[in-house]
C-alpha cells in the first residue's frame, strides 16, 4: 500500500473510477430506477468531520453484531452499504447480522472493493471482455457500454521464465520459445553515482566489484534496474543489478509483446482498467505491498478494503485485515461488470493461537504445521479466523505468509483483524499519520478493530481449533504434496521410506539393492557422484515467503555464514532467486546478504511466477542423462506452495517445499538424504565439518537486520518505481479503437468462441443423451492435471497445432502464457504428463476413443468425438479439480465438448468455474461411487434436467446397458442455477447488455 494510505496511481491511462459505496448496476435506466438504501439511517460522521462519512453498522444489532466474527462484519458492511432492493436486497444484510442461526442455510451476496489481475489468469477475463464487446454489437447492441464496473488492477509477471540463470546464462535452451538471439537492451546505471572509496589494502576483491571500471561498474554485472542499491559487502560500493534480470526482462518483452499491447490496448480503451507493468511486481505481493489500502477513502465515504482476484492465493491480503480470496476468472468478470460474489453464509472457524515458536521454526514451518491441522479438521468452504495471545507474537509479515497458505488446507479465507500489530505495521512503511488516525477511529467505531488485552469481546465462532505455537519445529513438506510434512529431524529417514514405498502419494517403488546406486557425471570437467536424493534444483521464489522479510533475510545471513565458512554449492544444481517484488531485492541488497546469495549461484532472476509454475530452465543434459541412467529419484527444493509431481521438471520426481534458508541449506548438503543434526552441510577448507547449526541466523539476528533495512523508504521507492513506470511499457505501442482489432494469423490473441451461438434468450435446459466418458479419473486430480501452466510439450496436441502454425519449438512459449488462445489452451486440457486416466492405466495425457477404439491424445479423441456430434462426460472420485484457481480447467473441458462432470467430490473453486461455463457439476449419492456401482466408463450415458433445477436435486442417470443410477445435481443457491439455466456466466453477463 502507498505511505499515504491514498489508492494507487494507475502507470497506464484509465479513467476516473466509479465510487464503490453504491451498488454498480447494468444499465443506466436500471440506475436511475435505483430504490433508495433502506440503511442510510446508519450513515454517521466521523469525529464530527462530514467529508469523513461512514455506515455505522455497529448500531445495526447491538448483541447480534458484537457477537460477530470480524470476517462477517465485513460481509455485513458490504452488503448495508450496497443495498438496493435488487441485487442486495434488506434481508440479506439481515441474514448475515443473524450469522450465527443462518450459517450455511443461506446465499448472500459480497460487493469487493476492487478486483485482481494477474496476467495468466487475468487474459482470458480481458479477452473476454473484448470478445464480449464482438458479440453486443452482433446483436445490436452498444459495445462502449461494456466496461469492468469494479475497479480493476491487473499485474503482469507471471509469464516470467528463467531463460537465464547461474548455469544458463549464456544462449540458454529455452523450454518456453522464443527468440534469444535479439541484443539486449542498454540500461544505464545509477546517475547519481557516490563517490568511489579506495580498497583500504584488500588484493583480490571477492565482490561483484572485482573486474570493475573506473566509475565502479562490475564487468560481471553490466545492467541495473533503477532504485535497486546493491552494495559490495567487501567495498561497500553500489554495483549495477545482476545481468540475468534485464536478460530476462528483454526475452520476456520480446516473448510476449502480443499479449503485452493488447493489456495496453485494455488499459486505453475500459474504464477502472490499471496495469501494472512487466518487471515490477507479482500479483498477491503488489496486492500486498502497492494496492491494498486497508480502509479505502472515496470522497466522503470510508469502508473496509476488500477485494477478490484470480488467483487462489489472494488471500495472503487477509493476513492485514483486508478480506479477499480468490475467485475464478468467469466469476471475477461478473464481479467486475457489478455483480456481487454469490456465496452460501460460511461457518467461521476461530483458529486459537498461543505461544511462541521456536527461534529455528520460521513462519512457513508454522504456515505448514498449521496447514496440516487446519485440513485434518476440516475447514473446506469456511472462513477461518485467527484470535488469541499468539497473534500479538506474529508480524503482519507471518500473518500474511499464513494466510496466503489457506487454499491448501481448503478454506475460503483465514483472515486476522486489524489491531496494535497492524496499525505498527503501517506506521513503519511510511502510512500517512493523518491517515493512520482517521483508519483507527473508524475500524473501532464500527468495531473492526481488535484489542488483545479484552478477551471478553471475543466474538462466537463455528468451532474453535486450538494451536500452540511453541509445539512447532521446522518442517519441509513433500515429496509430492504441500500437506504431508516432515520434520526436518526426520527427513532422511522419511526419504529413505518414500524410496521403499509402493508408488503413490509418497512412494518411488525403488528396490532395495539399487536404493544406495550412485551414477558419476562429468560436469563442467569435474567428476560429480549423483545418488537418490541428489538436489538438482533450488529455487528461493516468491508467491509465499516474499512477503516475509524474516524468511528471506534468514536465507541471506546463512549464505553469509556459509560462503564466510568456505561452503558451496554444487554448479550443475539449478539455483534462481525470484523474488515477489523489487522491494525484497531491496532489502536483500542494502542488508549486504545479496551478494552472498548470488556466490552460492542463487542470482536474482526476475521478478514473477518461475519455477513454482513450471518456467524453470532445463537441466544440464549430462545431469538428466545420469538421472535417467541410474532412474534416480532427483529432487528439487523450493520456497513456494506448490510441489506436486511432475511440476518443476520431468525428470525430478521428488519435490520438497521448504523455508528460504533450508532451501539454500539443502542446496549447500546436495541432497536431501542427510540428517542436519549429526551430518555436516559440508568441509571448510581446514577440513572442519559444517553443521547447519554452525551457520543457521540467530532470532535476534534476525530481528537487528530486519528492524536496520526493512524500513518505509522501502515502500516509499515502490511507489516512485511505479509512479514512473517501466520504459518498455511506456514505449510500447498498443492500438486504440473500440474493438480490439484481432490477428488471425496470431498464436497468443484470439477471439474465442463462447459467444458463437449467443441469443438474446436462453434456450429451455437440453438433455443430455448417449454421452461417452473422455476421462474415467481417480481421486484428488488437480488443476495442474487439468490445465498445465509450464511449458508445452513438444509431442503434444498444442506443439502440433503452433508447428503448423510455423513456430519453431523455441517460440512455443508457455500455457500460462497463450491463455489468451483458446485453440492452444484447448490442446492443452488435460495434457499433464501426470494424469492417470483408469483407460489407460498409466500415467500419460491419454484416452480411448471408444467408437474407433483407438488410443488417443485428449484433444485428438474429443475432436473425433465432436465431429460424430457424440457429447462427453467425465468420471472422477474425491476432490476433483483440487489446487490453484484456474478458469481454464473449466473453459478446456467445454470446448472439449464436456456437458457434465460425476465426481464423488469437488474443489469449491473448480465447482463453481464448471457451473460458470455451462458444465453440470453432477455428485454420486454419500457411499457410491463408479467402481461401486460397477461403471465400467465404457457405457453410454443420459441425464434430463427438469426446467425447475433447483440446489441440490437428485437427478437420474440412464446407460445404453440398462443400469440407473441417482446423482446430485451440486448447485448451491439459486443463482448457480440461473447462470447454468443460461449456459454460463459469459452468455448471462452479455445478455444483461442487451
């Protein structure tokens, strides 16, 4: 957020944006017709001041609002402030002042202050916007008329790919296309150059000021990012930012600049549109430090920051007090044409902490102990709120790193109060004082201010889970999934059970005579030895930790202490440093840790979503061969969220999410097969043993570095390095008309179809008649599995279909990065390498055209089925669609040509994305399932949909071999049942322009 508190400047044009205290409706006669709020009896002053006015909906209920979770507070002032008798109506806001007795039995609706963007996710929803416009105008309508009503910020990062690192920096392959031959671009270095102090007698400075000019300028390091200090810890001279990031930069425009010119084109032409340009800021940590205001000022109205965004880890904004979660990208589109979020009242689960971790349990060992329990005791769909004497010990720092971990253990959001921490927490990065005050006054004239000392105004919760915080010892979590833990002090053991295990969640099925093989490979002409649990990639990245001084300034001091002892890592391991924003490579730099970490090979790389998507650079062909030779069980260690197989690498089938020290300190050991307590991390050049308590940062260490250099001139200079833009945005050119004028020769934009059989009026619900099953899956299938966000495969459907569009395997880019092609992300569906389908029975994104019976691509196989004009439905078991928030996973299936999904459970995100583009989400009665009922997925099957669908009703399924059988049909309130009624949310939202 700005020092100020003010909201944020846009970098691009957009024009002044409406004022969120109203409700946003459809159409200008329908304003006008606007009935009067029924609450502006609750309109106060604040401390007298009338350009300060506020609802006071504390006066609401009296014992009924005192009793309530601050979450539901939240929901409650939304819905008083934007009630107009039609799309928030006066019993809603009654509903959820009733919470406690309404919990779970009704829908109410959610107006979020604004709307978040990211670039994957986020260019489907404008490209949509864009095609929407297409299709009013087909239809007669007026397409100046469509405009994202809610106030939009879209961030453009997360298409970074590391072209360029430690080991790659030189005409690296590129797993993501792209032409790497362009020169790079010339950026001067700092204009206000200090002047240079003489070496006091050193010979042979080890810093990145060895090789320099006269003016002090690195000959390893040519190029600079502007406000980013890094200083020689051995000189103290300023020396320009690392080469790889502006080498990374420069491929990155040059990869993207189609989908770059058409967010500049969006940014011109709707209103409330913000872009923030490339190389600035990842989506949830720009939330967090740029965006978020914490209580927004319009005019003369104040009410609570809140906001929702596509992607699932929004809610790390939670951890300041700002409600939000994520949502799909077809429901942020509705919310940003001035539809509220639609959800059922949610139970709240108080989430009790006390204590005080240990000093070697970082936030993330409490975010992963945490997350265990939270899923043990099942909070899926709740709110989860944070009380007790526990909190007061946590920053907002590690609030925000626990909150950002919600989606894991499948709550909706966990959500701490604003109280003394936070408000600290502004003061130190600069908030405006005047600000800060008037933010005080209000929060606890409404009562959204909580005070630790008074546990008697503990609001009521759902259920209470007690966690002692001095019970927690670091952990890492994997090999395969970001819930199962492992206590560091059982890692070794714990590994060498995973090799033993039959192949699963956890086991590799490795046999006990080739458990200890060791393979020898020749690297850069050194001979190394690469066994099981050899550590081949080591990726410090942004997303969960960044957000955290703490975690990373520990990383750095140990890399300090660690190259001071004489200790290295390895070069064929694959190290990268992608930090959330330029303020961490701030505080990294001016700290004196960067250097240290760049010595060790962790280089910062860019700033954006890399390795944990996928986007790492390939492995050095000799390491992959030796892996493949022995079929070793690699490793990679990463401080992100996400570990499932397969994700970072092909060939490295062990994947461990672990704290930024311990992935710098497992990079250092070179395998994850030790016991840190009595094995060295490694030998000083004496021959002395290393241990890793030797080099591991001291709390108060910690503390002291955090409280010199995590200071407000950080934030101060964010805001500056976005008022001013990025040169490469400021001079791209993007075009201006109303419509977006669409290239059909181009490979990353493309207008997609949904609107090709768009009426003005729904069509009565069709039957679903002789549908054959595409996929017949098992349980937990995961976003990744449905719609992959790495690179694209060279044998699969998408690389087929852009060779013959002449792009040559270096151009082929990444998915997350052609979203806004619905013909690649088509090809994509379901184009996991992972994805074990029971047709098939092994791993391969494969099916069987039933028909013909022949084994088949996905895509290849829906293609055929399309053309016999044959519908498909899938079968699937427990918690189908679990993971990230990804529209695709939804928008891929129905282009496919999926009507349905039968699956014993579901992902609540992934449910509601199926229902938003038309797919019904179709559930197997408590106790059944496929195998159960003796489904072979072979069969035929038929479902009709009574005109009346209602939540929740039961619905007969038909087979050409005579068995019937009951589902639920899993809509949840009647508004899921409108938008499917209607084909989708994409065709209900256009139908409202019309």
């Amino acid at each position: 957020m700005f020092g100020d508190g003010s909201a944020p400047t846009a970098p691009s044009p957009s024009l002044p944006r409406p004022p969120p205290h109203v409700a946003l409706i459809w159409s200008p006669a329908m304003d006008s017709a606007r009935p009067e709020c029924p609450f502006q009896y609750l309109i106060e002053t604040l401390n007298d001041n009338p350009e300060k006015k506020f609802y006071n909906i504390a006066k609401l209920g009296g014992t009924k609002y005192d009793i309530l979770p601050y979450s539901i507070r939240v929901l409650l002032e939304t819905a008083v402030r934007n009630c107009d008798g039609f799309l928030v109506k006066k019993e809603d806001a009654m509903n959820i002042l009733d919470w406690k007795t309404k919990q779970n039995n009704v829908e109410v609706p959610f107006y979020p202050a604004r709307v978040l963007l990211q670039d994957f996710t986020g260019i489907p929803a404008m490209v949509d916007f864009a095609a929407m416009r297409e299709a009013v105008k087909n239809l007669g309508g007026d397409p100046m008329k469509v405009h994202p009503a809610c106030p939009t910020d879209l961030t453009v990062d997360y298409s970074l790919q590391i072209d360029f690192s430690k080991c790659a920096i030189q005409n690296a392959p590129n797993p993501g296309g792209g032409d790497l031959q362009r020169p790079l671009a010339k950026v001067s270095p700092h204009k206000a150059q200090p002047r240079k102090v003489p070496c006091r007698g050193q010979t042979g400075c080890k810093g990145p000021c060895d090789a320099g000019d006269s003016s002090g300028n690195s000959g390893k390091f040519s190029a600079q990012i502007e406000n980013t200090p890094i200083l020689c810890p051995f000189h103290l001279q300023p020396v320009p930012e690392p080469e790889t990031v502006l080498k990374n930069q420069e491929v990155e425009f040059g990869r993207n600049r189609e989908r770059l010119q058409f967010f500049k084109w969006g940014s011109k032409v709707f209103r409330n549109v913000a872009v923030i340009p490339p190389g600035t800021g990842m989506a949830h940590q720009m939330n967090l430090e740029y965006l978020s205001r914490v209580v927004f000022e319009v005019k003369d109205f104040l009410y609570p920051d809140s906001v929702v965004g596509t992607d699932s880890h929004t809610t790390m904004v939670n951890g300041l007090g700002i409600l939000g979660w994520g949502v799909g990208g077809i429901e942020t589109e509705a919310v940003m044409l001035g539809m509220p979020v639609a959800l059922t009242l949610p139970e709240v689960v108080g989430c009790e902490l006390t204590g005080l971790a240990s000093p070697l349990a970082t936030s993330i060992d409490v975010v992963l102990s945490i997350t265990k329990q939270l899923r043990q005791a099942g909070v899926a769909g709740k709110f989860v709120e944070f009380f007790g004497t526990g909190i007061s010990q946590l920053s907002v720092a590690d609030r925000t790193t626990i909150a950002n971990m919600c989606p894991e253990y499948g709550a909706i959001l966990s959500f701490f109060p604003v109280d003394n921490v936070t408000l600290k927490h502004l003061k130190h990065t600069g908030f405006d004082k005047a600000k800060l005050e008037s933010m005080e006054a209000y929060l606890k004239a409404v009562k959204l201010f909580r005070n630790d000392q008074i546990s008697s105004e503990e609001p009521e919760y759902t259920q209470i889970i007690q966690i002692d915080l001095s019970s927690i010892t670091p952990y890492v979590s994997g090999p395969k999934r970001p819930q199962d833990r492992v206590a560091i002090t059982d890692m070794k053991s714990d590994f060498q059970a995973c090799l033993s295990e039959k192949i699963g969640f956890k086991g590799f099925q490795i046999a006990t005579e080739k458990q200890n093989d060791i393979v020898p490979v020749e690297y850069e002409g050194n001979e190394y030895r690469l066994s099981h649990g050899s550590v081949v990639i080591a990726a410090v990245i942004s997303c969960t930790n960044n957000c955290n001084p703490s975690v990373m300034l520990a990383a750095g001091l140990l890399a300090r202490k660690a190259v001071e002892a004489g200790l290295m890592v390895k070069p064929y391991i694959r190290t990268s440093l992608s930090p959330g924003s330029g303020m961490v490579t701030h505080y990294l730099s001016s700290s004196g840790v960067l250097p240290y970490l760049s010595k060790l090979g962790f280089e910062v790389v860019g700033y954006g979503c890399s390795t944990c998507v996928g986007n790492t650079a390939p492995l050095p062909e000799a390491i992959r061969n030796a892996i493949k030779q022995g079929d070793l069980v690699a490793c990679g260690v990463l401080s992100g969220n996400k570990n499932f197989e397969g994700r970072l690498c092909d060939c490295v089938r062990a994947n461990y999410l672990a704290s930024p020290p311990l992935v710098v300190a497992y990079a250092i050991a070179g395998t994850v097969n030790i016991d840190f307590q009595t094995e060295p991390l490694g030998i000083d050049p004496n021959g002395k043993n290393i241990y890793l308590r030797d080099v591991w940062p001291t709390r108060e260490e910690l503390q002291q570095v955090e409280e010199e250099y995590v200071i407000s001139s950080m934030f101060k200079e964010l805001k500056e390095k976005m008022e001013k833009g990025n040169k490469r945005w400021n001079f791209l050119e993007a075009p201006e008309s109303v419509l977006f004028p669409w290239d059909l020769k181009s490979t990353y934009i493309r207008c997609p179809s949904f609107f090709d059989k768009l009426a003005k009026e729904p069509v009565s619900l069709q039957p679903i008649e002789n549908a054959h099953v595409l996929l017949y899956l098992g349980d937990s299938v995961t976003t990744d599995h449905i719609s992959p966000a790495g690179s694209i495969a060279r044998n699969s459907a998408a690389a087929k279909y852009l060779t013959n569009k002449g792009l040559t395997p270096r151009e082929f880019n990444s998915y997350g990065a052609r979203r806004g092609n619905d013909a690649v992300m088509t090809r994509g569906t379901f184009a996991n390498i992972k994805l074990l389908n029971k047709f098939i029975g092994k791993p391969a994104p494969k099916t069987v055209h039933f028909p013909s019976g022949q084994t088949l691509d996905v895509f290849e196989a829906a293609e055929l089925y399309q053309k016999e004009g044959i519908p498909l439905i899938i079968l699937a078991g427990k918690k189908y669609g679990l993971g990230s928030s990804r529209d695709w996973t939804a928008k891929g299936p129905f282009l496919l040509g999926v009507k349905a999904v039968i699956a014993e459970s579901y992902e609540k995100i992934h449910k509601g994305h199926l229902i938003g583009i038309g797919i019904a989400p179709l559930q197997f009665l408590p106790g059944e399932n496929a195998n159960i009922l003796g489904l072979t997925g072979k069969e035929q099957f038929s479902v009709s949909f009574p005109q009346e669908l209602f939540p929740g009703i039961t619905l007969d399924i038909k087979t050409n071999t005579g068995k019937v059988f009951s589902v639920i049909a899993s809509f949840e309130n009647d508004v899921e049942t409108t938008i499917y009624k209607h084909g989708g949310i994409l065709n209900y939202v256009a139908r409202r322009f019309l």
